[in-house]
C-alpha cells in the first residue's frame, strides 16, 4: 500500500456556499476559495450608499437597467460566487437576474476597497471578473478618494479613468453620466 504524497485539493462550489453560516460576515467563493470579507465599516457603508445614488437618477431617467448593492450574489461559475459592494445590470443582461442571484457577468461590479482588501480586489478579482467577461470594474480607494474605471479589453482591463476631486468627471460605462468623486466621499 502506499501513501499519498499530496493530499487533493478542495473545491468549494455554489452548493457549499449555500451552507456557509448567515454570521453577517461577506462570504465569496474565488476559483474554488472561501474568501471571507468582515463586517463593513460606517465609512464603507456611507461611501455604498453615495455610490448606489450618483449613478441612480441616470440609470432611471434613461430606463437603463438596475443598481444592486451587497449583499446580493453574483454567481459567475460553479466554483466563482461573489458579493461585490455595487453591481449593474443593463436591461439587455436582465436575463440574468434570477430568484436566487444574479448569475452571469452584470454589465459593472464595483468594489470598494481596504487596506484588508486591496490585493484581492486589484489582483484576484480582477483577475477572475475579467474571465468571466464583467465589461467595467470600478476599485473605489477610500483613502486615496479616487475611483478606478476599468474597461474591458479582450481578457483584462485597462484604465479608463480615475475619478477624483470636484470636477464631475464620465464614468463609463455609462454614456452622458458625470460624477465628481467628493460627492461619494461625503
């Protein structure tokens, strides 16, 4: 008989994620990972909340499509389960909006970033959005009070802007869509 010389890699998928306890904590599954975010900050929350409102009156003045906001899942594959802070989806995508989740590739996911975060949402996630084809990525830096607009090109993305200081400033994907970054660090 013999003996393994590596124990096999665990796979965690939609199913599991389903058992994962209802504790308030972010729970997310990245490439077959548990990722397991804390609690948000009030500061988080309130930058949330003035993102969720900026885009809002466009979205709905011009019939686009709508804004979630965490904690919702977007199931992008069996073993990528994620609960970005905001997400969109265009009235184009609104098939994938089901009774359990949003499960395809929304037309933007936004995350807001922390120190705790930094990596997985600059590095893993974008990574993994990419894949999945998620045209924009906005990473919102709290610190920095700036937000990153990528765009989708081909298989990763590239900057399209920075949001920062008074001046309102396009913030694709939305066309005819302005936003000054102080009014989301508030």
């Amino acid at each position: 008989m013999s003996i393994p010389t590596r124990i096999p890699e665990i796979v965690v998928t939609y199913e599991d994620y389903l058992e994962l306890p209802d504790d308030g904590k972010r729970y997310e599954i990245l490439d077959g990972e548990i990722s397991i975010q804390l609690t948000p900050t009030p500061w988080h929350q309130m930058i949330s909340g003035n993102l969720l409102v900026q885009p809002m009156d466009h979205i709905q003045k011009h019939d686009l499509g709508q804004v979630f906001h965490a904690r919702l899942a977007v199931i992008l594959s069996s073993t990528c389960v994620v609960e970005p802070d905001l997400m969109f989806v265009s009235k184009a995508r609104k098939e994938i909006l089901t009774d359990r989740a949003i499960e395809g590739a929304p037309d933007l996911l936004i995350e807001i970033s922390s120190p705790a975060t930094v990596h997985t949402d600059r590095v893993t996630k974008a990574q993994i959005y990419a894949r999945h084809k998620v045209p924009a990525y906005w990473i919102v830096d709290p610190e920095q009070e700036t937000v990153e607009v990528y765009l989708l090109n081909v298989d990763s993305y590239r900057l399209e802007t920075t949001l920062h200081g008074e001046t309102p400033q396009p913030a694709p994907p939305f066309t005819d869509l302005k936003i000054a970054a102080k009014d989301i660090f508030i």
